[in-house]
C-alpha cells in the first residue's frame, strides 16, 4: 500500500469505536456495541516480547489507558525468536493472552484457519480508511486483526563514511546496478583512505533477497511455485560478496554477526533494512551500544527507472504487525479488547507509536510530524520522501501455502548464498518442492 504524506493530508481523525454489549454474543462473533467502561474495571492481558527492547506494547498500553482509566492492559513477554511457538502452545494449553500479536502474515493464516482469531470486522469498518495492512487480515469478507503497524524496507546510508570514500551518498534514484556500483567503490574509497568498513551489509535472512525479488519483479509470485524471479537478486548478491563488497554469508553466520552491530558501529556503509531499525538505532546511539555518526534513509534500489527517482513512487516491500483476540477471552473483555484495538489503529495510537520512532500503520499529516519530531529521526529531504512515499508490497500473501512455502524458499536461500548449490539447482530443487510437499496439500 503506498504511504504519502500528500496523500494524507485532510484524513480524518479514527473516531473511537462505538463498542457492543458483551452478553449479547458469543466469543466468536463481533458484535458489541456498548462501551466497555460502563461495565467496570477491566484488565486485559497483551502479548509481546523483548520488553526492554521493544517498548511500543507498554507505550500503547499506557497511552490507551490514560484514555481509558477503567481499562488496563498488561504485556506478557514472549520470546522474540520462538514467539510463533510459544503463542501456539499457549492457545493450545489455555493460557494465552486476551490479546496476541500477529508478528508477520506467513502464520497469519495458521491462526485464523485454526479458529484462533476473533471475528474483529466492526472494529475494521471503523479504522479502515487510514489504517495501512488492513486487508491482509481479511478472508472470506470478515477480518481477524487490526494492523498497528506497517513496517517498510529503507536503504540505511553512513553519510560520514560516504564522506570518507568521496562516494556521493543516495538522491532516491538509485537502481540495483547503481547500489552494486556504490558498494564496490565504497570498499575501495574506504580502504583508501585506511578504513576497514565495507560498502555495504546483506544480513543472513532471506527476506534481504526475496522480499525485493518479489515486490519489484513484474508479475512474481510466489503462491505460483515459479522461482525464477530470485535468479538476478541471487547473481547480485554473490557478486558482491565475491567483489568483498559485503561480508560473505559464511562469515556472518560463522561468527553470529548482528545487523546491529555492522551498521551501527561503522563495520559497513550501506544497509538495507526494515523501518523498525530507525527506532532500534537512535537508541543503541543514545545508550552508547552504537557509534554517533550522521545517517540518513533512502529508498530501497529499483529493478529499473521507471520506479525510480523523488518524482516516482519506488517499490518496496514489508507486512503489517497487527493485533487479535484470543477467542477464549472472558466475554465480559471483548468490548474492552475491541476498544483496545481500535486505538492503535486510530492517530492517537500511531501518534504514540511515531513518538519512539515505530512506523505505525495509521497514515495522517499529524503523524508523520510526530514522527519527524522524535529526537535522532533524520530529517533531511530524502529521509522524509522515504517515509512517506512507497508502494509496500506484501512479503507473505496470505494463504494456507505461505507458511510452507516460505519454508523451503529458506532453505533455497541457505544453499544458495552458502555456495553449496548453484543458483539455478536451488531454485530447480525449491520448485520441486513447493509443488511436491506444499501446493499439493
């Protein structure tokens, strides 16, 4: 979905959803409509993980309850890594939070196919229109999740190791080619003048490769078992870790390095990475965990020039991080919950998410200055046009096969970057694959 700020001017504030009389229905269906305050104190349980790190679960919650004084919701951590394990086992077992989060749409699916998700389509109804991501949780014409955030992919640049290399930093019209060339000579300027960084960093995950593969290539997709629209994205990022451009796949795994830690303190001058990281690098910057040096965001390189450029709408990709009911709730919370929900979709909830520098899924003028008025965001003109103008195209379409098919394209992109199959087999043997063990299912 594109995100612009013109386009947001003039949106309308989310009006609060009227909320339903929680004895009316049962807990799989949606309709209330009666305020949840007028029952009483209530408590709802929240699911998140990484506490201290990750602190828009407290934030919201304590924004929506200084809205809300009668409705109080409390995080349960989780583990980041294991979270989609961990949250199965607990729907399972009976004790899972009020409200869980739906980390990213490959396992949305394995949710609601499982009955695991409240009917939420009249908070929908309410929040639609600005809330970005929203349509991925919608089957068969009801929705499951109310997305709070909307997480694009950046191109993250060290303007001071640009300076450094005497490379002229991103203008937003760069292609796949251009960003090849720059990280090559980046590595060469930087050597020179007798520093170790490289021109860029790739992390280990495949999103890195595939994601872009199928945002920017005409007509991929990946519910069609057809790989073959990886093979360029594949050719580029061996290359560079042949030029020594980027630090080669076996290094990084090897020895465990993190994003983090390769842009943040200077290892590499380019980084391509999801939004969440401006938040997580202005605290690392702040806490002293990162290097202080001048960055900045520029659009993600393109497949051609006809996306390219401050007077196009480049393509990226990224899924919406959205919020569910657990369909075991006590029915005397659904209103609350309901109305939890409806918050951060609504602009005070984004408003307070872009306070810490989360991109959040509700679009408007207001929050996009709230955003650029959080301390350490950049704000040049570039970093602003990358916020707000994109096309974000799904990395995980919603289906019964992306879960699996997901799986095996993880291990096309191990073998492939590892050098222990050519391009062409791991994507023969992938294709295999889907077709034998998941889109036959």
């Amino acid at each position: 979905m594109k995100r612009s700020i013109l386009t947001a001017i003039g949106l309308a504030v989310v009006v609060p959803l009227a909320v339903a009389s929680c004895s009316s229905s049962p807990a799989t269906t949606s309709s209330t409509t009666e305020s949840a305050t007028a029952a009483g104190p209530v408590t709802l349980s929240l699911a998140g993980w990484s506490l201290k790190t990750t602190p828009e679960f407290q934030a919201l919650a304590d924004a929506f309850h200084a809205a809300n004084p009668s409705i109080t919701v409390v995080p349960k951590e989780y583990d980041a890594t294991n979270y989609d394990t961990q949250m199965t086992a607990d729907l399972a077992a009976g004790s899972a939070p009020d409200i869980y989060v739906q980390k990213n749409l490959k396992n949305f699916a394995t949710y609601q196919i499982g009955g695991q998700l409240l009917d939420v389509s009249d908070v929908a109804t309410e929040v639609g229109g600005d809330v970005s991501g929203l349509s991925g949780y919608k089957v068969d014409g009801k929705t499951y999740a109310i997305p709070y955030r909307q997480d694009s992919w950046y191109l993250y640049y060290n303007k001071d190791l640009f300076d450094a290399a005497k490379v002229a930093v991103p203008d937003g019209s760069w292609t796949w080619d251009d960003y090849a060339a720059a990280a090559e000579d980046l590595t060469s300027g930087l050597k020179t003048a007798g520093n170790e960084a490289l021109g860029t960093y790739q992390h280990t995950w495949q999103s890195t490769v595939q994601g872009l593969a199928l945002a920017q290539t005409p007509k991929a997709d990946l519910l069609s078992g057809d790989f073959s629209y990886l093979k360029p994205f594949y050719e580029r990022a061996l290359a560079l870790q042949a030029a020594g451009a980027q630090a080669d796949y076996g290094t990084v795994t090897t020895n465990n390095l993190t994003y983090q830690a390769q842009f943040g303190t200077q290892k590499s001058a380019m980084m391509i990475m999801g939004s969440w990281y401006v938040a997580t690098l202005i605290a690392q910057q702040v806490k002293g965990d990162a290097n202080t040096f001048n960055w900045g965001i520029a659009p993600v390189p393109q497949i051609d020039s006809s996306t390219a450029g401050t007077d196009n709408t480049p393509v990226t990709f990224g899924d919406p991080t959205g919020l569910g009911i657990n369909p075991a709730i006590d029915k005397s919370k659904i209103a609350a919950a309901k109305e939890f929900l409806a918050f951060v979709a609504s602009e005070d909830g984004a408003k307070t998410l872009a306070g810490i520098g989360i991109t959040p899924a509700h679009v408007s003028d207001a929050v996009t200055t709230a955003y650029f008025s959080f301390k350490g965001v950049p704000t040049d003109d570039l970093s602003k046009f990358t916020f707000g103008t994109h096309d974000t195209k799904a990395e995980n379409p919603v289906s019964k096969y992306t879960a699996g098919l997901q799986n095996v394209l993880g291990d096309l992109h191990s073998s492939v970057m590892s050098g222990s199959a050519s391009i062409d087999d791991a994507i023969k043997t992938a294709e295999d694959r889907a077709k034998n063990e998941v889109l036959n299912q």
